[in-house]
C-alpha cells in the first residue's frame, strides 16, 4: 500500500544474530524504527528468556511491539495484526521506515501477507478437546470431513490440535476454516524485503547453546519464579521456551543442569523448524553468515532499503 512505510524484514532462527543486524541498519539509517516480530516479547517482564532488547538498546533504537500484555494474559495472531497496523499507520504519519525483526514465523506471515485469522471461541475449544481425549481424535476428523472436507482433506486424522481448531472455527463462526483465503500455502507478491540468515547447523548450536548459559547467568530462574509467584503464565506464555523447562524445575520436576540442558535440546529443534519455515518462501533472501552478523548482513539490508 502506497501509505505505508518501506519495510525490511530481517528473519532467522534464534541465536543467529538478527536483532544485532537490525539495530546496526536502524543506528546508520537515522530514520528506521525496528517492529519485533516475536510471539513471547509481547509480555511484559519476560526478558531474559526472550532474548529483549535492552532498556539501553531501545534507547538508541525505537522498538515496537514489546511490551504489550502482561504474561497471565493470552494473547492471539490476531491481537498481534491489529497491533501491528497501528505501528504501521504511526511510522507513515511520521515519515519513518519500518525494519521488521524476528523469528516467529507465524506472526510475520500474518502481518507481511495479512493473513484472515479466525476468531477464538474458548469454551466451544474445550468441549471439543473434552471429545476428543474420549473419543479420539479420528471421529472428529471424520465429522470435520462432513462440513469441511478441503480442510480435512490437508490434515492428518491425528492430528487432534488441527482438527479441533478446525471444528471451533466452524461452531464459533459459521465459516468453514478453509475459507478463511489461501492460508501459508500461498507466497503472494509482497512489499516487504525479507532477508533471513542462515548459520552452518554446528556453528549455530554451539552460539544457541552460548546463549541459554548466559541467560541463566543473566538471571532467567530469578525471572521465571517472579512471574509464577506473581500473577503467572497464560497457556500461551507458559510454552516460551526456557520458561516451561525452568517452571518444571521449579515445581522438583528436574534438576537445573537437566533444565537447561533440555532448554538448549528444544531451542535448537525449534531452530531447525524456523528455518525450515522461512526456507518454503520463495520470497527470501538468505545471506550465509560465517562469523559476524553485523559485518556480513547489514550491507545486505542497507541494500534492501535503498533499492
């Protein structure tokens, strides 16, 4: 649209780098203000798990994004749209350009190509989570099948989380779920510039698991027992990772070293997916990182604006 800001993305799986990137683009461009693109740095204090830009960093740099809700909060794709266009409009109204920065795969398709998101219905999800631990998930699946057989069809009838997302869209709304436009399966043209690093996969497990050690240096269990013995953690908030392995540490479920190792375990399978993710777009522009972010990408994404 021609009244919004031009806009980078600078993607990539966590620990490689991005966030550094991004600040260097925006301190040399003068009028770049960055937009987080991250499910979990949306709630407040969750800081040190999140990997948050610091209070000196958003200093220097306007962040957007953060902040948000508070971690007993739920908080929705949605939710996240709508917040984003209003970054968006203000960044236009002010002549500043916008330098997307993130790893939430999700979250970005959903702003970059403005996915429709279906509503939520809670207590429509939790009777028929209720139906299927009793009945299984392939009866529903095969009623899926009655009143929506495109999305049915794209859905494996064990897959009990997809189904019933599915059928609640459906009760909630009166819309079949696959009407809700072509989803991730379709790569539109877009205005937004996406550039993704890419790490080889021993280099990035040795910095992932750099990163947890300095975050329980850091403080992350101090951080973890604050919020739980505070108003606590939404569903939503209590699956971040570093978080949920830590709470298990705190209720004697594991000892701190298995936590953490488990941490580092989880974050670099998730690291393999978020790359995998951003690989499937054809849209992207990977830029091979050997030993420094900064030095290696940030002419990339300077291009990316100037072109």
């Amino acid at each position: 649209m021609s009244d919004q800001p031009r806009r980078v993305a600078v993607l990539g799986p966590t620990a490689s780098g991005k966030s550094s990137v991004a600040t260097a683009v925006a301190e040399l461009e003068g009028d770049v203000e960055l937009v987080s693109v991250d499910s979990m740095q949306v709630y407040r204090g969750m800081d040190i798990g999140t990997a948050k830009p610091t209070l000196d960093e958003r200093a220097r740099v306007p962040h957007h994004l953060i902040d948000l809700v508070e971690p007993c909060d739920d908080f929705s794709v949605a939710e996240f749209q709508r917040a984003y266009d209003a970054v968006l409009a203000d960044l236009a109204t002010r002549g500043r350009r916008a330098l997307l920065v993130g790893g939430t795969g999700l979250y970005h398709r959903a702003v970059i190509d403005g996915l429709d998101i279906p509503g939520k219905w809670p207590e429509i999800r939790a009777r028929l989570d209720a139906e299927a631990s009793t009945d299984g998930p392939e009866a529903l699946h095969a009623r899926l099948a009655e009143v929506d057989p495109d999305a049915a069809a794209k859905m494996e009838p064990t897959n009990t989380r997809r189904i019933v997302r599915a059928l609640e869209v459906w009760e909630g709304s009166g819309r079949r779920f696959s009407s809700f436009g072509p989803g991730l399966d379709a790569y539109p043209p877009s205005p937004v510039t996406q550039i993704c690093l890419r790490w080889d996969r021993d280099a990035l497990t040795k910095r992932i698991a750099q990163r947890v050690h300095r975050m329980i240096d850091d403080g992350l269990v101090d951080e973890v027992r604050r919020i739980a013995d505070g108003a606590g953690f939404s569903r939503t908030a209590a699956q971040a990772l570093g978080y949920k392995e830590i709470l298990a540490h705190l209720r004697g479920a594991t000892t701190l070293d298995d936590a953490v190792e488990l941490v580092i375990v989880r974050t670099r399978q998730f690291a393999v997916r978020q790359e995998r993710w951003f690989r499937r777009d054809p849209r992207v522009t990977w830029v091979d990182v050997e030993r420094d972010p900064v030095a290696e990408a940030t002419p990339v994404v300077l291009d990316a604006f100037a072109g």
